[in-house]
C-alpha cells in the first residue's frame, strides 16, 4: 500500500512541475488562443468545423485539469502516508 501511496506522490510531485512549467502553460496557452481565434473567425455555416474547435480548446482545458486532478491526488497521498507514519510512531513508543 506504500508503495501505490509513493507512487502517487511522485505523480503529484510531476504534474505540480509541469502546470508550474513556464514553457508549457505559454505552448498549451499559444495553442488554445489559435483554437479560439480560427473559432471566433470561422463562418457561422460550418457548424462541425466550428464545433471541432471547440472540443479542442476544451482538450487542452482538459488536460489542464487531468494535471490539477494528478496533483491533488499526490498532496492526498502525501498525507495519508504522513499520517500513517504518525500512528506507527505513536504505537512504538
């Protein structure tokens, strides 16, 4: 079981340095900016081709999130081993 809870942390620790990453959030940003502005300069008509762009500014708001979520977990993680070293302190003693 600790070894999963490391292994949790250590995704955790990851995706913290990758949504801090400067060089990522400006590519995933750049990216996202093309998506809405060929979105916003698309013709009303071509509802799929406008459509398609949508869910792509969502992917990236997606993977965003999947990122957040993978941190979130790690700091869950982080915790709960802590934790569980505390009570094994706590019974040695």
């Amino acid at each position: 079981m600790t070894d999963k809870l490391e292994y949790e942390i250590r995704r955790g620790e990851r995706a913290e340095a990758l949504l801090q990453d400067e060089l990522l959030n400006d590519a995933l940003e750049t990216i996202k900016q093309g998506y809405m502005e060929k979105w916003l300069d698309s013709p009303e008509r071509d509802v799929e081709g406008r459509e398609r762009l949508r869910l792509m500014v969502k992917t990236v708001d997606r993977l965003k999130s999947e990122l957040q979520t993978v941190l979130d977990t790690g700091k869950i993680a982080k915790q709960t081993l802590r934790q569980r070293i505390g009570e094994r302190l706590k019974e040695s003693f």
